[in-house]
C-alpha cells in the first residue's frame, strides 16, 4: 500500500492524470485525488445499440474511465465506473471480447487481440479485488444481482424478445428493457421502473420484467407488515 501511495504522489504520474483530466476539458470529472494511480490506457471497441464504437479507456487504480475520441488527443461523453462495483467477464466463443458489469452500466467491449482482452481483465480484476479488499468487502460480485444488463444489439432481434411477433421497422420502433436489455416493442415495454443506481426517474422495462419486479415487492411489502405486527 505505502508503494502505491508512494508512486501516486510521484510527479509523472501526477501529470499523466492532469493530461487524461484535461483531455476531457471542463466537461469531465476531476480526476486529481490522493491515492489514485493511472496504470494504463487503451482503444477498444465498444458494442453500442446499433454499432461497434471507438472509445478510449483509461485504467485508474480505483476507477476506469472512457470517451469518445475527438481532435488532437481530445475526448468527450466521459464515463466514470468505480472498480469496487465493477466486474468483468470473458465471452464464451469470443476471445477478443470482454463483457463489463456495473451497477450504473453495463457492455461489451473488444479488443485488438485476445493477449490484450486477457491483460484488461487480468487488471481490471486486480484493482476491483483491491478496491474492495481495502474496505473489508467479499471478492466476489455478481452482475445478476447488482448490475445492470446489458442490451442487446438492435441487429440482434428482428421481432419482439418478448411476444415473438412484433417485427420492427419504421413505425414499429425497437425498445430496451432496462432490467433484462432485450429488445421489445412498445406494447411489450409500456410498464416503468425505479432503478436508483441507473436513473433518478423510472425506466422502461418489459411486462416479463415488471411482473417479477412487482411481485418481489409485494413480496417484501408482505415480509415487512408480518413482522411488525409480530413486534
């Protein structure tokens, strides 16, 4: 810990940061704290809605961090992930494809080579495992459980997920259920939800979705009441 406290304070690393945090200018997050150690940075490509995208990303001891390239080193639409919530797992069939889980987002991303997707995830764990080491946390997080999905790509579904028969086109627009990320029409996700570490306002989620979640609730609700009327 004192090595890395000690490598954070050194003057390289102190500039490397302001270069990464100036390179996304005012509409970035700060990014000089105590501490944080920049350990690498890459071009990947990230699996979007509709296309595979360029993003640069850069690995921080505590965070990682990505943009999309612009002029001359410049970067915009940052995105911040803390490591202690964020996991990462390989793509069965894809060796050069790495699926990334956080409570706030969650996608795919490929890389040049498979050697390369193998040394973002080798780091990516580490520094996760260390995060939550620090404050006492189990290794282990589950994307299932504590993340959000991620969507499927809109080439992926030519017909509703959901009912089956819905065919997308001009009118019939496709729609992603926030819970699950497939892709459904509007009459399969005309339902809301509250996920707090996705949004301050409801999302859209599938009727499949919206019944489990209804009925946990209610589960909970029942759990609650039977208790304080045991008290």
């Amino acid at each position: 810990m004192e090595k890395l406290e000690a490598l954070a304070a050194e003057p390289q690393n102190q500039a490397l940061i302001k270069r990464v945090e100036d390179a996304f200018g005012s509409a970035g997050a700060p990014l000089q704290k105590p501490g944080r150690l920049l350990l690498g940075e890459g071009t990947l490509s990230k699996v979007c809605r509709k296309s595979e995208q360029l993003r640069q990303f850069f690995l921080f001891n505590d965070i990682l961090i990505y943009g999309m390239p612009q002029f001359r080193g410049s970067y915009t639409k940052q995105r911040v992930l803390e490591l202690i919530s964020l996991s990462v797992q390989p793509v069965p069939g894809q060796p050069r494809a790495l699926d990334l889980h956080s409570p706030q987002k969650s996608f795919r991303v490929v890389c040049n080579t498979a050697a390369e997707a193998e040394q973002w995830a080798q780091r990516i764990r580490l520094c996760s495992e260390d995060c939550r080491r620090r404050l006492g946390l189990s290794a282990g997080i589950s994307p299932a459980a504590e993340t959000s999905p991620i969507w499927v790509p809109d080439s992926a579904a030519s017909v509703c997920m959901h009912c089956k028969t819905a065919q997308f086109g001009v009118v019939n627009r496709r729609h992603h259920c926030r819970r699950c990320g497939a892709v459904v029409c509007a009459p399969c996700s005309n339902r809301t939800w509250l996920f707090p570490s996705i949004s301050a306002t409801p999302q859209r989620v599938c009727l499949t979705c919206y019944n489990k979640l209804s009925s946990h609730s209610t589960a909970g609700a029942s759990s609650s009441a039977n208790a304080d009327q045991s008290e």
